[in-house]
C-alpha cells in the first residue's frame, strides 16, 4: 500500500521542517499567524534571495553533495503557490494513482466510506505550504509572505533538495514504480518486486533534508544530528500531536501516519546510517545504492547487513478472476500498513507489538465488469479484494486475524457469520451486503478475501497459498507500494510546510 504514501510525498511538503525552529536553540518562533502576514518588502526580498547562496553552501558542506551550479530562485504569492498546488495535483500521475488507490483503501476500512481523499489533500496543502524546491524548474520557490528568518531552516531542507536533484536528478531517481494495472502473472510479480521502490527513495530524499534541516537549526551549538542520538526518537515521539494543523487534527490515522513515514522513519534512517558509517555513506552513499523497502527504512540495520527483505509471490490468478472482474490494484501489504491497521482496528499497543512479527504481504483488487456507471466504478461494492499476509509466527497469525475479523461488522452492513459454512475453526465467513468475506488461517499465513463467492475465495486462496515457499522469505532483487505510503511521497513533492504543524515533531530545547 506504499502507493498512498508514495502520492502524499509527492508535496515535500516538509511537515517536520519548521517545526525546529521553535524547538531548537536559537531558531526563531512565529506565531499562527504567520500565513496571514502581508507581502514581504523589497529589502526583505533581497536579503532572502541573498541568503540561498549561504546556506546552499552549508548544506554542501553538511551532506558532501558538491554544488554543481547555482539555484535558480523565485518569489511567489500565497494565490500563486494554491494555483501552483492545485495544478501539480491535476497533473501528478502519482496523485492520479492515488485516486485509483483511494477505494482499496475504503475497502480495507483505512478510509471511511464518506471520505474524499483529494478535498481533504488540497485542504492540508493549502494549510501548510511554507516552501518548495521544484525538479521540473530546478527553482526553489520563495514564499512573499512570510519572514526571511522564518525561512532560511525551510530552505536549508529544500536546498537539500536541489543538490540531491543535482547528484542524481530525482525525478527519475524517485520514480521507479509501474504506471499501468498489470494484467498477467508476470505483470503482477512485477509491480509487487518494485512496489515499495518509490517510498523507500522518498524517505531517503527527505530523510537526509531532515537531517540537515536540524544540523542548520543546530549550528550555532556546533552539534549535529549525529551527535544527537535520542533526538530523532523524541521527534517520533511528539508526532501524535496534531494541534499546529487543524487539517491533521481531523485526518484519519492512515494519513498522519503515511504523511509522516518519510520525515520521522527517513530521519531515523539516515541518522542511523550517519552514526555507523559517517556522511559519505549517508548521503552520496545511500542515494546511489537506495534501500528497495519500507522494510529497510524501519529496519536501517537490516539495510546494512543486506538481509532479506520479505516478499510474497503470486501465482497466475487470472484465469479464476478474469472472466467476471477487471484488474484494478495490486501491490505490497507491507509493516507500515500493518501497524496503521493493527493500531486502527485493536489499538496502539497491539499494533506495537504486532507490526515487528510482519513476515510479507500483497493484495490483489479486481472489478466487477457488471460496474458500468461510474457512481458504481467507485462503490467499494465494485471491488473484490484478496490479503494474503505471512507471519513469524502462529500465535502473531492469530492475533491478526482476530483483529482483522473483528472490524468486518464495522465495514459492512447485514454481517451474519455463516458457521456452518466454516469448514473448521480456521475459517471464518460471513455474508454482507458486499458479498461474502473468507478470513482463514493456515500456520503463519491468513488469507482474506472479501466481495468475491465463497467458492471464489477457496480457490484464490488455494492457488496463492501452494506456491508460497516454505523456507525462509526472499529478498526484492528490485525497488517494491505499500498502499498508505504513496500519500506521503506526492505531499513530499510539494515543499515544505509551515512551523505550526510541525511543532508537535521536534523536541524543544534540543542540546
């Protein structure tokens, strides 16, 4: 599901960025208010073009990436910033795959049926925007109406941006997942090989501006982020906080947890990476050998060891889905998902517990051909969806499917648990008012399929059951999208946002 997190990203919309300013030494604060200040004087616009330069050059000699020319840079209207956001939204493909994703998500229960995933997008970004790089320009945009000081932390990060974009050219570095619905075994495997790709690079990308957007905060200490050790936990640890954004206030936690895997997992990453081996191996070194998985940004040691990297193959399942359903969305069910599902459906303690003994998993969602119209294309009724999930062990199978069974009455209307269908106590099967819903267990695995026959469901489940190894997982060979993660990675490709949502992710007094 790295794909919803993948399309929040595609903002860099820093919602960590600013927030340091206020709880670092010697960063500046400003209050609420801030977005409502006028235009910036002439005067004012001259010192902060000035300052691009200067603090260009720290972050080239925080990161060791070389500057390879100037940055071009641009003053620009709050109107111009909301047409500029609305438009990039309209055009992103990330943001139109996201849509696509929208009614999986609805589907598995991480979205409320009501909710409008694009208004809520534009809402937050027009909140919080206090800044971007652009790849397209290679410019980084100005805001007119905030303070210069207030600023120059949100440029450190986006200029982190631009000598990324320099080194590598990051709009092709970002961008290594499949565009298209695949629509045969070898197209599936395909895209499940590549589906986490894009978020892992994106929390590489803004981990790294992260952590230079801090050692700037930080400068006048002399300290940095690799001599802080317990900082970016303390970051991750105010991260529930969501007073500065009354946007995030009212977002489901599948959108504040993606929005944030990039800059608090991405900054625990690299700082990680920045304590065991230094800045080289940080920056130049993981730009040019990114990790291939979520599964290595929250596991920085298992990126460094190369250790395997769980992955489930499928078989060819078209012949039992082709003739009444369409190909619609396939991808990697990956640790990240499973703790916002665990934390949404049991709580923060049983998905705390139960996100580490993650062992693989993908979905396969198909359409209805009967759904013709388009109020019926985007129905949850439309989709059949199959999870097939694999554990460490049996007692953490069960657990899962517990909590996963115990929310099908909370998705669906007219849920009856048909017992007598259950051919013994791993099944569980109910009748909905969207079709049937198999949830059983076999050893470390459980399959769930939900909107397809019963007979359907036995049958998918068989199929992708018999091909799974029994050994030990295999590692992606290539970059694989989680489904709540490819949110984050089109907000990432906006800019940074303003210091009130960002507050509740730095620690204040930092020494």
């Amino acid at each position: 599901m790295s794909r919803l997190t993948a399309v929040l990203a595609l903002t860099s919309v820093c919602y960590f960025a600013n927030a340091a300013q206020s709880s670092t030494p010697n960063a500046p604060t400003v209050p609420a208010a801030a977005a409502t200040q006028k235009a910036m004087t002439k005067q004012q616009a001259k010192e902060l073009f000035h300052s691009v330069d200067e603090i260009l050059s720290f972050v080239s000699s925080d990161t060791k990436l070389p500057i390879e020319h100037t940055v071009k840079r641009k003053l620009i209207s709050r109107d111009q910033v909301n047409r500029y956001l609305k438009e990039k939204f309209d055009e992103d493909e990330g943001a139109k795959r996201m849509e696509r994703s929208e009614v999986v998500l609805k589907k598995f229960g991480l979205l409320d049926r009501d909710f409008h995933l694009r208004t809520f997008l534009l809402s937050l970004l027009t909140e919080q925007i206090a800044g971007f790089y652009d790849n397209k320009t290679k410019t980084v945009n100005l805001l007119d109406w905030i303070e210069p000081e207030e600023q120059k932390p949100v440029l450190a990060h986006e200029l982190t941006h631009a000598l990324q974009d320099q080194k590598i050219d990051l709009t092709k570095w970002s961008d290594v997942s499949l565009p298209d619905t695949s629509h045969n075994v070898q197209e599936d495997n395909h895209h499940l090989q590549v589906d986490e790709a894009d978020t892992a690079r994106t929390a590489v990308a803004e981990g790294q501006a992260m952590a230079v957007f801090i050692d700037y905060t930080l400068r006048s200490s002399g300290k940095t982020i690799a001599d802080a050790p317990d900082l970016a936990n303390r970051l991750k640890d105010q991260a529930t906080d969501t007073s500065g954004s009354p946007v995030m206030a009212r977002a489901p936690l599948l959108l504040q947890e993606s929005l944030l895997f990039p800059y608090s997992e991405g900054l625990s990453f690299e700082q990680a990476i920045l304590v065991k081996a230094g800045k080289e191996a940080a920056f130049s070194g993981v730009l040019a050998n990114p990790p291939t998985s979520t599964f290595e940004i929250m596991h920085p040691e298992a990126y460094i060891a190369h250790a395997p990297v769980p992955v489930i193959r499928l078989p060819d399942i078209h012949p039992l889905l082709d003739p009444e359903y369409t190909p619609y969305d396939i991808g990697v069910m990956g640790e990240l998902d499973v703790r916002i599902l665990a934390e949404l459906f049991g709580g923060r303690e049983q998905a705390t517990a139960l996100a580490p003994e993650w062992n693989g998993g993908v979905y396969y969602a198909a359409q209805r051909k009967s759904a013709v119209t388009e109020a019926e294309k985007e129905s949850t009724a439309s989709i059949g969806l199959l999870y097939y999930s694999r554990w460490k062990n049996v007692d953490s199978a069960r657990s899962f499917l517990r909590i996963y069974a115990a929310q099908i009455p909370r998705k669906y209307s007219n849920v009856v648990e048909r017992k007598k269908d259950e051919t013994d106590e791993s099944e569980l099967i109910y009748s909905t008012n969207e079709g049937d819903v198999l949830i059983s267990r076999s050893g470390d695995s459980v399959f769930i399929g939900e909107g397809f026959n019963l007979s359907l469901a036995r049958k998918l489940r068989d199929t992708i059951a018999s091909v799974q190894p029994e050994g030990p997982m295999q590692q992606a060979i290539s970059p694989v999208t989680e489904p709540t993660l490819s949110m984050s990675r089109v907000l990432a490709s906006f800019g940074d946002i303003s210091k009130n949502s960002l507050q509740r992710y730095t620690s204040r007094g930092a020494k």
